[in-house]
C-alpha cells in the first residue's frame, strides 16, 4: 500500500515551491528503510513539490529514531518568536468534533497547551540571538491561541489547490473576517494560521494531493508580504473514510493522530518560518538538515504526549535535539550563564550620568532568556537597564542618573539576572562626588504684546544646576516710563519660581526687554522678557448680505464680518436687536477677535409679513460699532393639486400615467414633494419627478403588477412647508393572472373538487399548464375557476384544453366550460359537456365587454359510473384578446 505524505507548500512571487523533508542519501551513508521514497525533485526547483512522504500503516508499529547523521544547520532565516495560533475552519460541513469544538480537549485547547508547555520551551535551542551573521537575532518562547474563526470561501468546490487557499486567506484577512498579521518587536511574523478543511475536500498542491496513496496528511507554507509574511498551515479531514485516518499516525483515535499530525507543522513553522521564500539552501531558510529536512521530518512516525495544564494528555510528534542528537518531547538539558559589569567601577559629579555594559555568558546547556533587575540606587540616583531581559551571550547597558542633591558617596549597585532556576549577580561601585552651589534662569513667556493700558505675565523659573537649593534674590530692570513691573515673590529656592506682572499704563507704543536678575550667593543670572506695547484697538463691523427675504416660518442667515482698525486684534461682543414679536435671531459664535466673523440666523417663526431692520452691535473695550440687517417677511407659500386623467383602466400586469399637476395658489412658488399611497399589494407606482416647483407637474406611472383584480383609489399628495393636499386617481385592474400557468402553480385560480395540479408534460405551449381531475381513479368534479375584469381594448377570451375521457366514460363524463358576466348577471356556457380522446388541443373563444367582471369556470366530470373512466383536462393559454 502507497503511504501518505506531510508536506510543505510554499509560496514564492514566482510560484509555488514546495521544500521536501527527506532527499535520497549520498552514497556512503546509511541506507534508507525500504519505506523511504525519495524525493523526485531537487531542493528550490520552483513550481514543484519537495515532499517529506508518509509510511503505510504497519510502518508505525515498528520503533524508530533519528537517521544517523542528522544534524540542523542554522542559514540565516527567521523563526517564529512567540506563535499566536489562528484557528480557520472552511466554512461549514462535517469536521472532526474536536476540530469544531473549543472545549478541553479540542485543537483550540492543544494549541493553548502545547504553546506553553515544555513541549515549547526546549525550542529555545534554536534561538537566533547571538549566532554568527547571517542572523535573525531571535529569541523563541512561548505562544497562545488567538482563536477560532470560521470563514465563508469563494471557492466552494469539492477539489482546493494551494494556490487558492492562499489567496483566500489574503483576502478573508483584507476584509476583516481574519485577523491579522502580527509581529515581534523587531517586526518578524508571529501569527500562524492553522486551516482546517471538512469531510469531502481535496487538497492539491504541486501536482500532489490529500489523503491518498502517494499524497499528503498536511502541509505548511509562506506567502510572502510588503508588511508581515503570511504562515500558514493546511490540514485535510482526518475523520474514518478519508484516506487520512490510517496513514497518518498510529495513535488510537483520529483526535490523537490530529494533534500529532498539527505539532508537525506548528514546530517546523517555528523553526523554519521561511521555507517558502527559499530556492537556494541558505537565506531566507532558519534551521534545516540538507538530507532529512526540517525538525519534524528528521523525526516523522515518531509519537510523544505531553500532560496539558487543562489535566488533558495530548499526542505529539516527536522533535529533533541538536543538544540530545535525538527526537524529543521536551529537552531535560540544564542551563547556566555567567554576569559581569564593564567597567565595574564608575565615578560621577552629583548632577550628572554614566553607563556600564552589563555582559552576560553560557556556561552550560543552551541560551535561554536573561531577565535582567537592578537594586541598591541612593537617593537622588535612578538605575535603569536597556534592555530589561536578554538571550544568555547577549548584554545591556546599565545607566545611573544622579541629581544635584545626591549625596557624596560610594555606593553599590548590584545587577541580577535569572534565567529559570538559574540566578546570578554582578555589582556595580557608583562613585559620588559633590558639586558646587549654581542655578538657571529663565522666563515663559520669554515676550508678550500688550495694548496700551494692558497687562501681562510671565513666569520667572529657577533650577538647581548644581550642588543644593539656595536662595535666589530676584529683580526686575529695562521698565519703559509710564509703565510698572513687581515679582511675587521676590526670592525663591533654587528649583522654585517667582511670576512676573507688567502693566504698561500709560508707556509709549513700542518694544522693550525687561531683565530680570537672579543672585545666589556668588553667583548671578539672568533672563529676559519682551515686552510690546499697541495703541488701543479699535475695528469696523458690516452684514453681507445686508438683507433678506423669507417665508412665514423661515430662516435666513448673514455673515457678520469685522476687521482691525487700529492697534490689534481683541474681542468683540456682538449682539443684535430690532427683532419683530414672534422672530427670532442668534449669533455664532456671539464673540470674535476682530478681523474675524460671526453668523446671524434669524428665523421668522410666527411674525407678521412685513420689512424689518435688525441691528447688529459689536463692542471691542471702549468701542462700540453697530451694522444693519433689512429682514422681509413674505406671506407663506400655497398651492393646489389636481391628477389628469383620474382614472386609469390596467389591464393585469399593465402599466398607465396620469398628468399630476401644482398651480401657485398663494405667496410665491416653493417645491412640492410628492409621495404615493393606497397603491394594491403587488401593485408600483413612481413620481418622475418626485417633487415640483409649484406650478409644474409631475407623471405619475402606475404598474398593475401581480395585483389582484379591482378598483383602487390611489392618491398622491404634495407637501409644502406646512401646506399639504391630495388628489387621486381611480386604478382598475383586469385581465387574466397566470393564464399559461407559467408560475408553477395555480396561482390567481381557485381550484374546487376531487384533484387540480399543474404538470409539466404535455402542455400546449411554455413549461406548464393546469391539469383538472386525476390519472388514477377518482369520483367526483374537478374545477378551476378565476374571476376577473375585462381591461380596455379586450373584446374575446381565448383558451386551450386537452380532455382524456375514455369512450366508456362518454355518457357520462367530460369536460364543460363557462363564463359568467357577473356585470351583467349572466352566464354562457363555452363549451358543453365534451367527451374525446383526440391526444389534441382545441380551442376555445368567447365574447367579453371592457371593464364587466367575469368568473371563468372549467370543469372536469367525473361520475365514476365506470369502473376505468380515468377522466381529466389540460388546460393551457388562457388570455384575453383584442
């Protein structure tokens, strides 16, 4: 029996490549088992797949190990450095439960597990950080399930390619159904998107596919992206019956093998994340073996467990150790560092900062994860590490800050690392001398403009430079005449401040720097602040436009514009009055600085017509302007409406218009929206247009539809501002409905009697018609009847039927049909009882009068009085002419 195959699929700008797990071996080194197949294709041959092939099923029960020689070589590429699992399960179907669920135990609750388990943690052997250039500089830990989402493909046949699973996933993400990508710090992918199929799809891959003799359990692959690569794994259903259930695992049952089969992937995506990229061995391939493949392929057939933290005993595939040179569940490898500071003794004055490198070394086992702290800072002295943790072989720098108040001194700064259960520590000695007393000086705002007469402030800060706070005496100097300045208050601490306050009074317009002194002690600074005296502001106010004419009820709105006429720009306080009892008027906003505007609304509201004039005030300090506003109040708008014709005769599915027109019957001439109602179910009806001026007209088009027949009263009605009015128009609604029975059923016909149904096989013309009565033995009528009113221009009705009465039946059975005028209260009888076996239509006329109702009655009769008189009638075409 063929076995099956786990394999890669990888996607590259220039197509699919796929990465095979075992080649055949150079000669000299250990034969394969008889199992082996080769690979058929040489490594990085783009558009063909490079398999790592599956066994048959006895092949499990034998014990297995890693070949001889195996060994992983780092090329440069990325792995995975915190997986974050996204479940994608396409679309519905039947899926293994534990596939679906989300419950302990599920796949959801195995990449939970298996993520932070030791299962994870010993892949920390294949960390980036620290290796020699090519590298990634990656540290792997641990990862999470980010969830499960089931999607709605585009693609929804039975037999999936690659090729269309990527592009899938690409736009399921673009579209928010997926989430996306994310990264590490350093910006390498960590999402990987597990993609799971239901029972009944084939996968292909690279000429290859699922769960066959020859083919594949699963694979995973890479799609390259200008922002984070897109990880992806594809596992076919795996449930009895598949072709997956036998050859792809020994474990006893399909959720065991599942796991396996998926712990394939997750760790082969972790440590070679871009085998897809790749068509050389080198960048961007991570970790991979030339002769046995990726980490699981060296181990492929080999079956572990880990206890989950859920209580929960999960079935793994083993992995290959390059430390334990064998396939493993979780590494028992112990690991050390060393930590040392360089320099160990550093010197500062108070106020000031060094740094040392803080080195850290393997000494046993593999590079783990460093977390770095620091303790034993002094007062005034803050430590801090960049970074705060470190792959072992890596360093940080320790940086020591002091203020000037720290004391003088030497003090010991110890630096920890633990890495696991592994702790050590390196000390720092931190050196302290004193500093002498100074300050800084310095003002904000360092100016301000000021109109005549006006005042400002600044606030005078202070800062310790060196060594402790004294006291600063302040003072102020470069005071223009006619102007004051104080300090409040006129001495601080060194590291306080003092606030400035000028008040220019009656100085001259122009520019002057103020100086403002600090002493402490022997020392001395100072700052300085500018100060700009305007002449008093003043400004103009106008409307535009500067009136308006408005509806009872209606608004209208100006813009109030103002600009500087002298010195600067400073607030104007508008308001406006002149307003008539019943209006109303706002400005927005109610103040401005000058040079900018302000919106007057005005609403009529209830107001007499009539012409107003508004005033609109702006007052800037002592000046006070004011512009006009001429406000008309119209009276409102009216109008009437009427329909021409009023009445329109349809016939069933027909269509007729009617003129609506609007005339001006008071004010001036606004927009009327027009809206329909009382229109019949099945019936619609448009306006074209949908609203006038008034005065103008608009066509009202009304389609009969599948509306029952009848007279309706359809009205429109046409909105004003407040004014509202209608017309109608009378709608009639003849005709026959589903006279060829075209619809499938017997709709718009009352059956009665024994049997009434529409049949598709021998039919006059079109794809049905009606059949009255049975094909099997019956007693009793069967009738089809339908009423309706003639439309305008019908004169006749026509119709065409196809009776089956056997002869010994004839005396007694056959097929009659009438026509009732219900208008006139008579009754015509179409044809009388008729008794043939012709195989033939025949038709069928009769007179009608446009607008008379009519009940058109067809009737199959069957007494029964014949032991096989299997009587029926096709009735077919039924129509009106004219």
């Amino acid at each position: 029996m063929g076995g099956m195959r786990l394999a890669r699929g990888v996607f590259a700008a220039l197509g699919l490549v796929m990465f095979g797990a075992l080649a055949a071996p150079p000669d000299g080194q250990q034969a394969p088992n008889p199992n082996f197949v080769a690979n058929p294709h040489p490594f990085g041959l783009a558009g063909k797949p490079h398999v790592l092939p599956m066994r048959a099923p006895g092949y499990f029960a034998a014990p297995r190990s890693a070949p001889a020689g195996a060994h992983l070589t780092y090329y440069g590429g990325r792995v995975v450095s915190n997986m974050q699992v996204v479940q994608v399960l396409w679309g519905t179907g039947s899926y293994l439960a534990q596939v679906q669920n989300t419950t302990t135990p599920s796949m959801a609750s195995f990449y939970q597990q298996a993520l932070n388990s030791t299962y994870v943690d010993w892949l920390s052997e294949y960390n980036t950080s620290g290796l020699a250039a090519p590298t990634s500089n990656q540290v792997i830990g641990r990862g999470s399930f980010l969830g499960q989402y089931i999607i709605t493909p585009s693609v929804t046949s039975a037999t999936v390619d690659d090729t269309q699973i990527q592009a899938e996933l690409s736009s399921q993400i673009a579209a928010g159904h997926l989430p996306a990508p994310t990264t590490d710090a350093a910006g390498n992918a960590n999402t990987y998107y597990a993609v799971y199929f239901p029972a009944g799809k084939t996968i292909t891959q690279g000429g290859s596919s699922s769960c066959v003799s020859g083919g594949f359990c699963a694979y995973h692959g890479t799609v390259a992206s200008a922002t984070a690569e897109l990880l992806y794994g594809v596992h076919p259903d795996m449930q009895p019956g598949s072709g997956c259930s036998t050859g792809c695992g020994s474990a006893l049952t399909t959720f065991a093998n599942q796991t396996s089969v998926a712990s394939h992937e997750m760790v082969e995506t972790i440590t070679d994340a871009e085998v897809g990229l790749a068509t050389v061995v080198g960048l961007p391939l991570a970790w991979y073996d030339t002769t046995n493949g990726e980490i699981g392929d060296i181990c492929n057939a080999q079956q572990g467990s880990f206890l989950g933290n859920d209580g929960f005993t999960y079935t793994v595939q083993l992995e290959f150790s390059n430390l334990q040179n064998n396939c493993v569940v979780s590494s028992t490898t112990a690991t050390d560092f060393s930590i040392s500071a360089s320099p160990a003794s550093v010197s500062i004055v108070a106020g000031g900062s060094t740094t040392s490198t803080i080195s850290t070394k393997v000494t046993a086992g593999t590079a783990g994860t460093v977390n770095l702290t620091v303790s034993g800072a002094p007062a005034g002295v803050t430590a801090s590490l960049s970074p705060t943790s470190v792959g072992a072989g890596n360093s940080a720098i320790l940086t020591l800050s002091s203020t000037a108040a720290a004391a003088a001194g030497t003090y010991s700064i110890v630096v920890n690392g633990i890495e696991g259960s592994a702790s050590h520590s390196t000390t720092v000695s931190l050196t302290i001398t004193g500093a002498s007393q100074d300050f800084s000086l310095s003002a904000s705002p360092a100016s301000a403009s000021v109109a005549s007469g006006g005042s400002t402030s600044s606030t005078i800060s202070t800062a310790v430079t060196t060594g402790s706070a004294g006291t600063v005496a302040l003072g102020v100097s470069g005071v223009p005449s006619g102007a004051t300045a104080s300090l409040s208050p006129t001495s601080v601490t060194a590291g306080g401040s003092s606030t400035l306050s000028v008040n220019t009074g009656t100085a001259a317009a122009g520019s002057y720097t103020l100086t403002v002194t600090g002493v402490e002690g022997s020392k001395t600074h100072s700052t300085s602040f500018a100060l700009t005296i305007t002449s008093l502001p003043d400004f103009s106010i106008a409307a535009s436009p500067a009136s308006a004419t408005v509806a009872a009820g209606g608004s209208a709105s100006s813009s109030i514009s103002t600009a500087v006429t002298a010195g600067s720009a400073a607030t104007v306080s508008l308001s406006v009055s002149g307003l008539p009892g019943g209006a109303t008027a706002g400005l927005s906003p109610p103040s401005v600085t000058a040079g900018g505007s302000s919106t007057l609304t005005v609403n009529a509201g209830t107001a007499a017509p009539g012409s107003y004039t508004l005033t609109v005030t702006g007052v800037e300090g002592t000046k006070t302007h004011s512009t006009a506003f001429v406000l008309t109040i119209a009276s409102p708008p009216d109008f009437s409406i009427a329909a021409s014709p009023s009445s329109l005769a349809l016939a069933a599915g027909g269509s007729g218009s009617s003129t609506i027109s609007t005339a001006v019957t008071a004010g001036s001439a606004a927009t009327v929206a027009l809206a329909i109602s009382g229109l019949p179910s099945g019936a619609t009806g448009s306006l074209s247009p949908a609203s006038v001026t008034a005065g103008s007209s608009s066509t009202l088009t009304v389609n009969a539809g599948t509306a029952a027949p009848g007279s309706y009263t359809v009205s429109v009605t046409g909105t004003e501002g407040a004014a509202s009015h209608s017309t109608s128009v009378t709608v009639t609604i003849g005709g026959i409905v589903n006279g060829g029975f075209e619809t499938g059923t017997l709709s718009g016909w009352t059956p009665s009697g024994a049997a009434n149904t529409v049949v598709s096989a021998g039919c006059n013309t079109g794809s049905y018609c009606a059949q009255i009565g049975a094909t099997t033995p019956s007693n009793g009528n069967s009738s089809l009847a339908q009423t309706f009113v003639v439309p305008s221009g019908k004169t006749s009705l026509s119709l065409f039927y196809k009776v089956s009465c056997p002869a010994v039946a004839s005396r007694y059975d056959g097929v009659t049909i009438t026509l009732a005028d219900l208008t006139r209260g008579r009754t015509s009888t179409l044809l009388s009882r008729t008794c043939t076996n012709t195989g033939a239509f025949a038709a069928v006329t009769g007179r009608v009068t446009a607008g008379h109702n009519y009940t058109l009655t067809v009737t199959t009769v069957d007494s029964h009085k014949a032991q096989l008189d299997l009587v029926y009638t096709l009735l077919d075409d039924v129509a009106l002419l004219p």
